[in-house]
C-alpha cells in the first residue's frame, strides 16, 4: 500500500511496474499521514485488499529550518506528527502478528 504526495500517480507507476515483474501489486491510500483516524483507515484497507501489513515502512517527513526564536509553532507541530506521530499511530493500527 502507497501513500504520500506529489507525482503520485508516477510513483504508482513505477513501483506497480517493478512489484509486478516479482508477481506482485500495488494499490495507494490517500490518508493524511497527521490524522490518525486516516493512518487507521488506510491501515484498515491494506488488510482488506492484501489481507495484512506485514511490514509497515515509515517513509514520511517533512522538514522546516529556522532559528528557535523565529520557529513557528504550527510547523513545529507539523512536524512531529508526520515525523513522529505517523509511526506510532501506524504501528497502533497494526494489528501484533499471533
């Protein structure tokens, strides 16, 4: 399962090309990577459409450079819950392996 943003579709692209010449497929999930109910939702219909997420890749980031003092708190924010947060809150939704 894909998600992110930007070339979507072109990443989509590439990477159904190069997992369909091993046999397998790919699918993308839109969710907003700071929204955990969407990280669930997401996580939800990996396991609907390939039955499982056997090894969650945590790839999100977002970067912002400043001094502390000019820092902006909102962006600061940002950047904790798609740096941080998105793996806890995927990692949650996951169900442990038995």
């Amino acid at each position: 399962m894909l998600n992110g943003f930007g070339d979507v579709a072109g990443a989509k692209a590439q990477v159904a090309a190069e997992s369909a010449a091993f046999g397998g497929k790919v699918s993308y999930h839109g969710a907003d990577m700071s929204k955990p109910a969407e990280i669930e939702a997401m996580v939800r219909a990996c396991e609907a459409e390939f039955g499982a997420v056997d090894i969650p890749v945590n790839n999100a980031g977002i970067q912002h450079v400043a001094n502390i003092e000019d820092f902006p708190v909102d962006r600061w924010d940002a950047i904790i819950a798609i740096n941080l947060n998105s793996a806890f809150h995927t990692m949650r939704a996951r169900p442990c392996p038995a």
